[in-house]
C-alpha cells in the first residue's frame, strides 16, 4: 500500500521526503471547560518527532474538539509541548 500511496503523492506533483515520519506519543481524551460555560469533549494528541529532531523541537501537541483545533509550538519535553497550546483556540 505504501507503494501505491507514494506514487499518488508523486503523481500529484508531490516530492517525496524520505525521512522517518513523526509519530503520535500518546494521545488523551480530555474534557475542559469553554469560555461560555460548556463542557467540550476533546482528543488531545502529542506528537514526537523522533530522536533525531533538534531537541527543542520534538514534540507538538493539539486538540481538537468538533472540528476546531488547537495547537502550539514544538518543545523539548511533551510536557512543555502541552503548556504551549493556544487552548483558547477552541473557543473562537
């Protein structure tokens, strides 16, 4: 299947980067409070971009909650990663 989706890629004009892709560190279901009162129901998910990713950029984190998203910038730690989402996103 791999094969086969390269070569959609390239036939779209895509140029594939072989590089190992990132992958999901763990994810949560959450629930958090919105700015107006309500509950939201989200899956927050971190992302690590490997070993060989500069150290101050491994890991990512967003959530998303009925079709909005949030995230923030890359960190060092998965923890960091969580305390720099633009949670409020979710509010807009």
């Amino acid at each position: 299947m791999g094969d086969e989706v390269s070569k959609a890629l390239e036939d779209g004009g895509f140029i594939i980067n072989h590089v190992e892709p990132p992958k999901v560190f763990t994810s949560y279901y959450c629930s958090r409070t919105a700015k107006g009162g309500s509950e939201q129901q989200l899956l927050v998910t971190i992302i690590d971009n490997g070993p060989d990713a500069d150290p101050n950029y491994r890991y990512m984190c967003n959530g998303t909650v009925m079709g909005k998203g949030a995230q923030g910038n890359p960190a060092s730690s998965p923890e960091s990663a969580v305390r720099l989402v633009m949670w409020h996103k979710l509010d807009e």
